[in-house]
C-alpha cells in the first residue's frame, strides 16, 4: 500500500495506492463482483435487515400460534420470506443473482444457506482490512534513514 518513493529526484515523497474494495464470489462458474464501498455496504445492511424482519416474523408466527394458521397464510409469509432473500441477494451478488443460484439450487434453503456464507467472507474481509497495517512503510522508512546517516 504505503511506499516511500524516489519521485523526481524528492526521497521523501510517500506513494499511496488507492483502489475500490470489492470481493469476488465464483458461485458455480459465474463470478460476482461484489463491491464494498460505502453505499453497497449501507444497501446491504438494509436488505440484510429486512430479510431478518421476514425471518423473525415467520418465527414469531411458528411459535405463537402454529395449529390457527391457514395454509393460505403460511405460503404468503413464506413467498414473502423469498422475496426478502431475493432483494438481500441481488443487491449484495448484483441483479439477476437470486434467480442464478436458484436456478442452480432449486432449494430456497440452500440460496439463505449462500447469502449467510457470503456474508460471512464480506464481514471477514471488512474486519482484516480496517486494520492499518505501517510496518511496511516503517520499515522502508528507516532503511531511507540508515543510508542516509552513513
């Protein structure tokens, strides 16, 4: 990342290089790029929400009164749980993903089984580069500084 450059006869000049954070997924052959700014992260913290919402309430609806619901009621909050997977899906792969892994999978099951895995590479990513990392830079400066003092 961080280097310490000779730029036009100035030793002093530290070069930084700047790239977009993103992640690729290879899910069965397609590869998903996966971008991780600051706006991709916000929608996908959003989506990632609303799926949880859908989640608890088909949870909340199991517990509380299983034997009172019809099965007309269990399919609309289901199709509604898979609509929320589908919208946490797409926006975190890209458009057309949800309907890619279902086509593979054919199991709504196994595509929730994907989206937590990606997740958790995304979180895992994010967590090992917020760490800012010096030694390098440190180490190039003070070789630059032994030189000079001999």
């Amino acid at each position: 990342m961080a280097k310490v450059t000779n730029i036009n006869n100035n030793k002093n000049v530290i070069k930084i290089d700047l790239e977009e954070s993103y992640l690729d997924f290879d899910l069965a052959g397609k590869v998903f790029k996966v971008p991780l700014g600051d706006e991709a992260r916000l929608k996908m913290i959003t989506a990632g929400d609303e799926y949880e919402e859908a989640v608890k309430k088909l949870g909340d609806i199991e517990r509380s009164d299983p034997e009172n619901m019809t099965s007309e009621e269990y399919i609309q909050l289901t199709k509604k749980l898979s609509e929320s997977i589908k919208i946490a899906i797409d926006i975190t792969l890209g458009d057309g993903a949800y309907d890619y892994i279902y086509s593979k999978t054919k199991d709504d099951l196994r595509v929730i089984r994907v989206y937590y895995i990606v997740q958790d590479e995304i979180t895992a990513y994010l967590g090992e580069n917020s760490k800012v990392d010096t030694s390098d830079y440190k180490s190039q400066y003070l070789q630059k500084v032994t030189k000079k003092k001999k």
